[in-house]
C-alpha cells in the first residue's frame, strides 16, 4: 500500500539580501518621486534591517491614478467572477510556493516566532482561496411584487480602496482585506506600516506574477503622517481599509469624510477571559496563556485582561505565572521560541512603563515583567503576569500590546459582566464556565463584537469579524465582507402596465 509522505519542514533562516523596498504602482517597482527612503530595523538587534521607499503625496497620487485607471477603463471590474476567482487561486498558490520567502521577511521584519508565522503564512494564502470560492457563488436577491413588478439586486464593485494596514501581523492582515476586495472587482492601493515593509514587496511580485492586471494592485512605503494621510484624504479613493489604533482611525475617517468614503475600521482591544469557579482549570489556563503570549502579545484579540472568580482566582493566577515563567523568549528563527522581540525599542519602553506604573499602584507582579538577563541589544521582555490590579489602573484600561496579562477577581455573574464591559474597547471576549445557560448569558451581556465560549480564539473564515465601541467600525469575513467591499444596486422592473401618475394635461385630467 503506498503512502503519501508527509511534506519535509520548512527550513527557514536569514539567508536573503534585502535590497530596497520601492513602491509598486501601475505594474513597475518604483522609488519614490522625491528619491527619499527611510529604515527599518531589525526588532530583535535595533540594527538597520532595510531601506524602503519612503512615500510621499506625489507617489500616492501615481498609485491612485493608476487603481483609478484599472478601476475606470480596466478588465478587472468586469471580468466573470470565476475569471477573478482563477486569479486569487494562482495567487494563493504563489504565496504557498513562496512561503519561505514570505517568512523569512515577516520574521525578520517583526520578531514572529516561526513556527508561528508558518501558521499564519498558511492562511494568508487560504484567504485568497476563500474568496475565490466563495465570490462566484454571491446571489442577490429578488423580490416579486404581484404580477406587476419583479426588483432583484445586483453586486457591483465599489472602487478603489485605499488600505493602511498596522505591523503586527502585516501579511495575515492585509491578504484579509486584499482578497475579497479583489474577489469583488475593485482596485487597491496598499500602504504598509513603516515598522514592517517587508512582506507587501514581496505581495506586490505574486499578485503580478498570478496575473493581476497592472494598476489593480499598488503599494505605497512610507510614514503615516506622510504616505498614510495623502491616502486617507484623496478624493480618488472610494474605500479606506484601516486596521490600527482607535486614535489613528478616528482620524483617517475624518480625513475621508468630506470626500464621503466608506470606511472599515478595525482597531484596538482589551479584551477579557472571564473564568468562572466551574469552568475545567487546564483548558482555561492553557488558552488564556496562549491567548496573550502568542504573536509576541502585540495581537488585536489578545486575552489581556484574566477575569476569575474568587474561589479559584489564586489557582488559576499562580498556574498561568509558573508557566509564563517556562515562555521561552529567544531568536524568532528558532522553532523552539515562543516569544520573540517587541517591534521597536519605543514600543518596548512603553509596554515596560505600563510594568512599572501597575508595581506603582501595588499591583503584584507574579511573572516576568524584565527584560531577560543578558538580552539587552534588541526588544526583548518575559512574559508578565500581573495580578491584583484595579479597575481604574491604567493597565487594566489601556491597549499595552505586548506580552503582558493583568488580573483580578470577581464575585458573581453581575460583577464579571460589569468589569469586561469596563474598558472602552469591545473587540473579542472569551468566557470559561460549565453552566450552559449562563455561558450564552455572559456572552450576550458583555459588549463585544466576538465572543468565545470555552474556546480559544478559533475562527471559521465564514464567520464575522470586527469590534464595537473603540475596537471599531464595520465587519468583515465571510460573505460580510462583500457589504463593505460592493455596491448594492436595486433593479425595479415593471412586467406590464401598472398605474402612473398622469401630470400636466391641465384640463383634460
Ligand atoms: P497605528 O495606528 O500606529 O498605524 C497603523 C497604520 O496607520 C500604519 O500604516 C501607519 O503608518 C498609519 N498611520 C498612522 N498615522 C496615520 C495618519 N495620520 N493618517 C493615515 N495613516 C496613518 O497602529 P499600529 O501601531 O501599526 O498597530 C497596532 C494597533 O493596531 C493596535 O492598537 C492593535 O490593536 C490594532 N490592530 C487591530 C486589529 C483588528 O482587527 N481590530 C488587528 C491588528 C492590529
């Protein structure tokens, strides 16, 4: 009987010559029209990892033009949707014959550990297959009225979509988006975060070699003020795509308001794990330590807030910091590393600002909370639990993005509810109990666009994605996307004659 061999791993180190990273507009890698670049560093040394075009008005304003122009007079919009499906199928495949590639640059670019972005490599290609599976099968519907009137609606795509993605996880999160906005027909122009270039160069090649026509898909480097703000205010954009910090996206909206664009935002969170006494302990440990410590805690759904009832909060505390302890924080290539460096040495100072301002208010810090000894050259932090924090302390309200889990306890379902809902963010939620009833209760209760029971942060790609209060704005995922992605055109057709309303014949009425 012959077996299939399981695939060899994937070996991947830092093998590749980064060259420049330029723009990619109307089909050509480009620098920028003003010649400048800016640097990228390596998380995990702060040495200079690669130059990158740096972006300005003038680059953006080529990139619109050229989405304006495939949008306007190009085959994409009006190819058959299993045409453009063909396309995201090459694409997926581009990106899974090239995943070594692609890993290498993300690891690089922002201290993923690898055995984690081989993960998340492995879904940015399945985002394009989903799409090209799912586009061609959009119905509209129709709505008969009598015998006098059929009305049906169609989906048409909406324009050019302008998306300034964050750089926490850059590939994931962009093909997210990239894809249906591209199963739909519409043309983009992609800004990557100035902190993580590395991965949208590499895109911008699989995307043409796949067969994408020129000017449908674009990438602008550069800085948010600079690149990010042209892209958010030209009135060549229709769509504004935006995953980042609430305060940034408040700001992009506004930019698009007076050129009227629809606008998906995904942004920040703090989100809490809500253990109740009988929930089953090792399961809630284990996915509430993979929940903050994975994607190097700087993840938008990251469990950062552990709620537990009084009469287990001391277990469930000390088991999560004695084995936050055991994290191992090292060289992102290396497949035993758990937790990489933080994305820059301001964001690494920041999160160990929030560490000293919970030691400041009396909080107990049980796990981690230094940088590890003799790790000083790079962004490095152990993983950190903090217990007995307050409410009102800073660590309980804020994003921190990083690699640290606050706690406190809680003595019934009121007061639970009351301290998940307590921060301005409502992105993601995870509940722990073994009462069925109040398990859906909770759920419903706590003000958030997603919710786990029992269960880490799993996602079905046919399932909605996004965030109330500040988390953000619209949802995306599954055929939500195309809400966001497509106009929605009514077609009213009358079948006969049908009563109309006989104006101007004076007299003769
Ligand atoms: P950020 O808001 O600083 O930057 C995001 C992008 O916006 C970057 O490309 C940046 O250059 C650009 N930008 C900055 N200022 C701009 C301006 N004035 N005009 C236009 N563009 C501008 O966010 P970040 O630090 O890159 O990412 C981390 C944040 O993203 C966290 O808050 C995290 O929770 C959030 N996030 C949310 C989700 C989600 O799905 N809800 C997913 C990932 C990350």
């Amino acid at each position: 009987m012959s077996q299939t061999q399981p695939a060899p791993p994937l070996e991947i180190a830092r093998t590749t010559e980064l060259g420049l990273q330029r723009h990619f507009i109307d089909g050509t890698f480009r620098e920028s029209v003003a010649g400048g670049t800016f640097e990228s560093l390596d998380p995990a040394t702060n040495a200079v990892l690669v130059q990158a075009a740096d972006g300005q008005a003038a680059d953006v304003d080529l990139a619109v033009a050229a989405a304006r122009r495939a949008f306007d007079e190009g085959p994409w919009p009006h190819m058959k949707a299993d045409e453009r499906a063909a396309v995201l199928r090459r694409i997926a495949n581009g990106i899974r014959d090239r995943a070594a590639e692609f890993i290498e640059r993300e690891v690089r670019d922002i201290g993923m550990p690898v055995k984690q972005m081989k993960g998340l490599a492995a879904r940015a290609a399945k985002n394009f297959d989903y799409y090209a599976d799912v586009f061609p099968e959009l119905t509209g519907k129709s709505f008969q009225v009598g015998d006098e009137f059929v009305n049906y609606t169609i989906r048409k795509p909406v324009g050019v979509a302008g998306m300034i993605m964050p750089w926490n996880a850059p590939l994931m999160l962009s093909t997210w988006r990239i894809a249906p906005a591209l199963a739909a027909g519409n043309t983009i122009v992609l800004k990557p975060a100035e902190w993580s270039p590395l991965t949208a160069t590499l895109l911008a090649e699989v995307l043409h070699d796949a067969g994408v026509p020129e000017g449908v898909f674009n990438v602008v480097h550069g800085y948010g003020e600079t690149a990010g703000a042209p892209l958010s205010k030209h009135p060549g954009v229709n769509l504004i795509c935006f995953t980042g910090e609430t305060t940034t996206g408040s700001t992009i909206i506004a930019a698009g308001a007076p050129t009227l664009k629809r606008s998906s935002v995904e942004l920040g969170g703090k989100s809490p794990v809500v253990v109740f006494a009988d929930a089953d302990p090792e399961q809630a440990v284990d996915a509430a330590l993979a929940q903050i410590f994975t994607l190097n805690g700087q993840r938008c759904t990251a469990g950062s807030r552990l709620l537990v009832q009084r009469p287990i909060y001391e277990q469930i505390v000390t088991a999560i910091a004695e084995r936050a302890k055991n994290i191992r924080v090292g060289d992102p290539f290396d497949e035993a590393t758990e937790l990489g460096p933080l994305i820059r040495p301001e964001h690494h100072g920041r999160v160990l600002e929030y560490i000293q301002s919970a030691r400041d208010e009396g909080a107990r810090v049980l796990a981690g909370g230094e940088v590890p000894e003799g790790m000083d050259e790079g962004n490095w932090l152990q993983a950190t639990v903090i217990a007995d924090v307050t409410e009102r302390s800073k660590v309980f309200q804020e994003e921190i993005f990083g690699p640290v889990l606050v706690a406190m306890p809680f003595d019934d379902e009121d007061e639970a509810v009351h301290l998940a809902n307590a921060t301005e963010y409502g992105l993601a939620a995870y509940v722990w109990t073994n009462d069925i009833q109040r398990a859906h209760r909770v759920a419903h209760r706590i003000d958030t666009g997603m919710c786990w029971i029992n269960s880490q942060n799993v996602r079905d790609l046919r399932t909605p994605f996004g965030g109330v209060k500040a988390s953000g704005i619209g949802r995306e995922g599954g055929d939500y996307a195309f809400d966001f992605y497509c106009e929605t055109e009514i077609v009213h057709v009358a079948l006969g004659s049908h009563h109309i309303p006989k104006l101007g014949l004076g007299d003769q009425d």
